[in-house]
C-alpha cells in the first residue's frame, strides 16, 4: 500500500510564508521529522514480535514507509523555516544518540494484545499531537502538513485497534491490564526519545546531552499547544482502546483531571524557563 499523499504532488509548498514562521513551532517540528523517519526501527521490531503475522508484517512496513514521509515533509519544511537546519545529519545525530531492542522476539508488553494498545497510544498521541500544530500555526504550508500527517495517524490508530481486537480474541486482556499498558506507554513520552530528539535537532554540534534540559525544553513548547478540544478527543480515543465508553462519565472526570496536570505541567515549565 502506498502512501496516501505524496509530499511533492500535495502539498503547496509555494505557498510558504516565512513571516508567519513562530520559531517556538520551529524546534519542535524538527524534532518531530527526527523520530517520524526512525519508524522503519520500529517496524523492524514489530514484524520481530508478530513474527507469524504476515498480514501484520506487511501493515507494519506499510506504517512505517507512511511515517517515514512524515519525516522526510517535516524535515522539508524545516529546511525553509530555517535554511540552515541539515535533517539528513541531523538524523544521522539521532540515530546515533538513541536507539531501541528491534531483535526481541516477544513484545515488552508483556502480550501481543498489549503492544497494539501501546500502539494505539502512540498514535492517539501524534493525532492529537499534529492537530494541535496545525491548529496552532498560521504558517499555511505547516498547517496543511500538519493536518495530513494527523489524519493518516487516525487511520493508523484505527489500524491498530482493528488488530488488537482480533488479537483479543486469541490473547485476552483485561481492561485493568489494558490500563496499566496504556499508562506505562504514556509515562514513557518523557523518557529520552522526544528529548533527544528535540536535542539532536536542535542543539549546536558540540553540545552535551543533558536530559533534564532536554525535556523541559521541548515540553515547555509543545505543552502549550493543546486545547481542551484535543485532549477529550484524544482521551476518548484512549478509552476505546483500553475496552471503556470513551465519552462517559469516568472518562469526562479523567480528562478533565488530564486538562489540569497539563495546564499546571505547562506553567512549571514557563516558571523554570
């Protein structure tokens, strides 16, 4: 399958307009092409896990090939936000300073089940993620963008569901269980993956990786971001996944409590910085 859009057939990218670049979005769309065009290590370790799954195999390298040409627009944009910005090197930089176990033969999740709901969390969180740069920018070149990565990263999410679905059948889960994964996949956004990333994109070649640093720096601009809108859809796509009514009461109460840790994670960090 291929990719649903082709970055130099659709996207208008003559239609940029440097004078409404916000340097803050800058940053963090570099860091965003850095860890979209590393999905082909992911898939690696995917087909490992699914190992006799070739359905599954063959929609994992599909995923991955579509991410991959998230990267390579981001990085593109990036380049005319700021000419100076080597995506290729800084890739290699990455690439080089962060890295996953792709030869595990069984997932870290504990089951099959698990890491398609760790899989789903992902892309619950680049839905949003990309729906809320879009929504942010007026850069028209970075909010088409944008707005395509985001739509192809619902339909992955929904790719995953269906497969974890099947595999629930096959290797129950329950929902408690589906809750610690799906916790754990999330405490996991700060480990060093987006701040190395972040770093490698963007900092001088010289410069010493301090994580700390790192992750304040790219929270403290992409925390910002998100609108109430995006977290009761994106948690709405979270209880689905774990086996609750996405729009019920438990989940009304649990992302309004998600609303107000990430308003005061985004206050702490504009008071630190």
């Amino acid at each position: 399958m291929s990719p649903q859009w082709s970055v130099d057939r659709d996207i208008p990218w003559e239609q940029f307009d440097p004078a409404k670049v916000d340097p803050d979005l800058v940053g963090l769309v570099k860091a965003a092409s850095l860890v979209e065009s590393n999905a082909c290590v992911y898939a690696d370790y995917l087909c490992n896990v699914f190992h006799n799954d070739p359905e599954f195999q063959r929609l994992s390298r599909d995923w991955a090939e579509e991410e991959v040409q998230h990267g390579v627009a981001l990085g593109r944009w990036a380049r005319l936000a700021d000419p100076t910005f080597d995506y290729e090197a800084r890739f290699r930089r990455f690439r080089a300073g962060f890295s996953i176990a792709v030869d595990a033969e069984e997932s870290v999740r504990g089951s099959r089940t698990g890491e398609l709901v760790a899989r789903c969390m992902v892309e619950v969180g680049t839905s949003s993620y990309y729906t809320a740069i879009a929504d942010a920018t007026d850069e028209p070149v970075l909010k088409e963008v944008c707005r395509r990565i985001a739509t192809d990263e619902w339909r992955h999410y929904r790719m995953f569901y269906k497969a974890m679905k099947q595999y629930l059948e096959a290797e129950p889960s329950s929902r408690f269980r589906r809750l610690v994964v799906a916790a754990g996949r999330a405490a996991e956004s700060e480990d060093d993956e987006l701040a190395y990333a972040f770093f490698a994109a963007n900092a001088p070649d010289d410069a010493v990786y301090e994580r700390k640093a790192a992750t304040k720096a790219y929270f403290g601009r992409a925390l910002p971001l998100y609108r109430p809108r995006h977290i009761e859809r994106a948690m709405g796509m979270i209880f689905k996944a774990i086996g609750f009514e996405p729009h019920g009461r438990v989940s009304r109460v649990v992302t309004r409590g998600v609303t107000i840790y990430m308003g005061f994670r985004h206050r702490r960090s504009a008071a630190a910085a």
